[in-house]
C-alpha cells in the first residue's frame, strides 16, 4: 500500500497548496465569496461538476448500482437532469443578477424582507449538506489507513476547511477543477472498465443477475420520482449550486458550460450503476451496498491506480463539502447575522474586513460541521431531513419569483413558512425517509403562496421594475462592486 498512500499524501498535500495559492488571489469579497465572477466555460463546467457529483453520487452511486443495478443510476441522473433544467431555463437570469445568496434574490424580488427566514432554511440545508459529506471520509479513510472514525472525520474535515478559510472560492474552485480531473480518471476511466472485465463483461453479468437488474425503472417508479422531486429540484434552488452560477464570467458561460456539466452528470451516473452491478457478480454477498465501491478498489485495483481511485472518491467527498461549507458560511454571515446586527447596506463594500470576516465565518462553520460529523451515523436521514427542508421550505417562493410576477412578499413567507413546519411536522409523523413529507410539503407551500399573494397588495411597481432591471443586467446599483472585464 505504501505507493497507493504517497498517491493519496501528494493529492491531500496539493489541495492544501492550492489553498494557499488561492489566499494570495482572495482580496476582495467578491473574489473570495464567488472567484470574482470571472470563470470562463472550462473552469466553470468542471468545478460545477465536482460540486454536484460528491461522495453519495460516487460511493452511494456505487452502492445503488449493486442493490438495483442499472435503474440504480436515477439517483445521480435526477442531479443531471436538475443541474441540465438550472443551466438551460434559469443559470443565465440568475449570474445577471449580481447577487451572493439565493435570500438576496428573495430580497430584490420581494422588496425586502424575506431574507432572514428563508436564510435560516438554506443555511440548515448547506449545514446538513456539508455535515453529511464529511462524514463520508470515515469510509474511505478506513479503506486507507484503517483510522478510527472520529479521527478520519477530524483529518479529512480540517483539510476541507484549512484551504477554504485561506482562499475561499478561488481555493475551493482551484481544488475542484484538480478533483474533477481526478475523478475522471479514476471512475470512468480506470474504474468503469477494470469492473466490468473483473466481472467476465457484460453477456457475464446478464448471465449472474436476475433480469430486473437491466431493468431501467427497477427501482421503482414512486422513488424514481421522489428523487425527481428532492435531487432536481433540489438542484435549482441550493445556495451551494447558486454560488457556483454566481463565479459564471457571463451568462452565456453559465448556461452552456452548466450544460456541459450536467450532461457529464448523466455519464457518471451511469457508470456508478455498471460498476455496482459489476460489483454484484463479484461480491453477491455484502454485508452492505454501500461497501460496494471500497471493496471492488481494494480487491481488484493493481497498486498505484487503488491509490488515484481512491483520491477520486476523497476528491468527490471534499468537492462537495467545500461547496456546501463556503455555502454555509456565506449565508450564515450574509443573511442572518449581518440581518440580525441590522447591519445590512445597499452596497456591501469589497475591503479586506470583509474578507476576514467571511474567512472567520468558514472557519468557525467548519468547525461546527466537524463536530456535527462525529456526533452523526446516519448520513441519508441527515441527507433527506436537508433536501426535505429545502424543496417544502424553499422551491415555490424561489421559482415563483422566478416565473409569477403576481407573487407576493406575504406569500412567500407563507409558503417558507407553512412548506416548512408542515414537512417537519410530516417527517415526524411518516418517518425521516417517507416520501409523504415533501410531496404534501411541497403542495401546501404551493397553497400557500397562491392564495396569500392573490388576497394580498400585489407587490410594488418600483421593486418589480428594479427587478426586471437587475434580470436583464442593467442595473446601475448593485449590491455588490462592478464586475471585473477579463483582458
């Protein structure tokens, strides 16, 4: 194992180096909060990948694909087809409106005064999100070293949030373009085609395996469409996914190059579903499915390419905990505890207290993920209790905005409020994993927001006109500095 660890010391030792780079570039708060809006098509395609495809797209894929087979894909394809629906319908209104937080867009559509509880929503869903991710590194560091848990999530974590305080979104998109590559190479391309020749090929696996194993909707069509419903809505409306719009250089790079990478989402989660069934043939008898994607690496990878795949699941887990970290932290200190300070400004400024104020706010988020990690065991009710609150609390005031010009400021709080506490309330009386909380969640935040704008003023024609301005990349105030014009 000694090459496979040096492979995985040189990849840690990097990410740390690149957080270094990345401080050197952070002096402002838009370069550090969102890399100065300055990512042109490739940068943007990769980092935006690597976001979405974390460790339950690469580990959890894995293990789908050996529970389900193929239908075990719709999982990760449901997170293509929300990044695909985010690039084509809405990334390019979005990256025009010069914002840092999806409560700011709440803001100026609204007039005002929807940020503070809609900002505590998404800030538990990044919370959940990056606690969820960091938990993830007991696996693969187990796999590694044989490291006791607590001690995995500890090393893993503190890297993650090590280069993220440094740099911000320059270090994290820096590591994530890095981990794009890495994953690359080592799922799709090393991974994918050693499993399905270790498994005698395909004619081998339809030989083994039961017949609903090549089935494409074997998993079932109600979850098929609750993962519709969490994972691509979901992927229209995270602040972890918006961030990353706001680093788009223009709106042509936000929808194209979104494109681009959802459609790489579709590949990969493909490739997930074959290597679990591969991994099926080979290992009928698992204790779990989800030590599917460990096992297969460690039994049948020569030394040296155990190694890059195993860097590849810590890149997937470490893309997806910076972004949900550096989400996290953004809001927290953007929407809630500037609101709460009563210190918010038209223009938020861009000198270097800002900087360090968002770097504390990485910090001590990070730290409180850690700490949440170790506490935790169950990452997919902590997943789903994230998505749940998210899609019920914050779909339909977020894409009503977007789309119904009728909407109201009353209405969306209703619908924050009422899709909210009805999916907790729901949660508690179906079960965590029941599907019955989001959909009745989200149908009754859906009410809500309907009927409370329709009984009350419509909203005001200035904040409309100064909304339609800001869609349309007109503005001639904008809450944050001008954007830089590459050379």
């Amino acid at each position: 194992m000694a090459v496979d660890y040096t492979v995985i010391v040189v990849y840690l030792a990097g990410m740390l180096a690149m957080g270094w780079w990345g401080m050197r570039r952070a002096k402002s708060k838009s370069e550090f909060l969102v890399a100065g809006r300055r990512l042109g098509p490739v940068m943007y395609s990769g980092t935006m990948a690597a976001i979405v495809l974390g460790g339950a797209s690469t580990i959890g894929g894995v293990g789908l694909g050996y529970q389900y087979g193929l239908s075990g894909a719709w999982m990760v394809f449901t997170i293509g087809l929300g990044l695909l629906a985010l690039s084509v319908f809405f990334s390019a209104r979005i990256a025009r409106l010069k914002v840092y937080t999806v409560s700011e867009m709440l803001d100026l559509r609204y007039g005002g005064r929807a940020g503070v509880i809609s900002g505590v929503v998404m800030w538990a869903y990044t919370l959940m999100l990056a606690v969820t991710s960091t938990i993830a590194y007991a696996t693969i560091f187990d796999v590694l070293f044989d490291m006791n848990r607590t001690l995995a999530i500890i090393l893993g974590g503190s890297i993650v949030v090590a280069y993220s305080t440094l740099g911000g979104m320059w270090s994290i998109t820096l590591t994530d373009m890095v981990q794009f590559v890495v994953k690359t190479i080592g799922v799709l391309l090393l991974l994918l085609p050693i499993a399905v020749v270790k498994a005698g090929g395909f004619s081998e696996m339809k030989a083994k395996l039961p017949t609903e194993y090549f089935d494409p909707l074997g998993i079932g069509g109600e979850t098929i469409f609750t993962y519709v419903l969490i994972y691509t809505f979901g992927m229209l409306i995270g602040q972890d996914i918006w961030q990353r719009v706001f680093t788009a250089r223009n709106d042509r790079t936000a929808k194209w190059g979104g494109t681009v990478a959802g459609t790489y989402c579709l590949v990969y989660a493909l490739a997930g579903a074959v290597i679990g069934t591969a991994a099926k043939v080979m290992y009928p008898k698992l204790p779990s499915a989800d030590t599917a994607f460990a096992t297969i690496v460690k039994d049948e990878l020569p030394v040296g390419v155990r190694g890059l795949v195993l860097a590849a699941a810590l890149a997937a887990v470490m893309s997806t905990s910076s972004g949900a970290l550096i989400a996290c932290a953004t809001v927290a200190n953007n929407d809630i505890w500037s609101r709460l300070r009563g210190v918010v400004k038209r223009d938020a400024g861009d000198d270097h207290d800002e900087v360090k104020g968002n770097r504390a706010f990485i910090l001590v988020m990070g730290i409180a993920v850690i700490c949440t990690a170790i506490a935790l065991n169950n990452v997919v009710e902590a997943l789903t209790v994230a998505y749940n609150l998210l899609v019920g609390g914050l779909l339909v005031p977020i894409l009503g905005g977007l789309l119904w010009k009728r909407g109201t400021v009353h209405g969306a709080l209703a619908s924050v409020a009422v899709g909210g506490l009805a999916v907790i309330g729901l949660m508690a009386a179906y079960g965590i994993l029941a599907n019955e909380p989001v959909y009745y969640g989200l149908l009754l935040s859906l009410a809500a927001y309907v009927i409370v704008s329709l009984v009350t003023p419509a909203t005001d024609a200035a904040v409309l006109a100064a909304w339609r301005e800001r869609l349309a990349g007109r503005d001639a105030e904008p809450l944050s500095e001008p954007v830089p014009v590459p050379q």
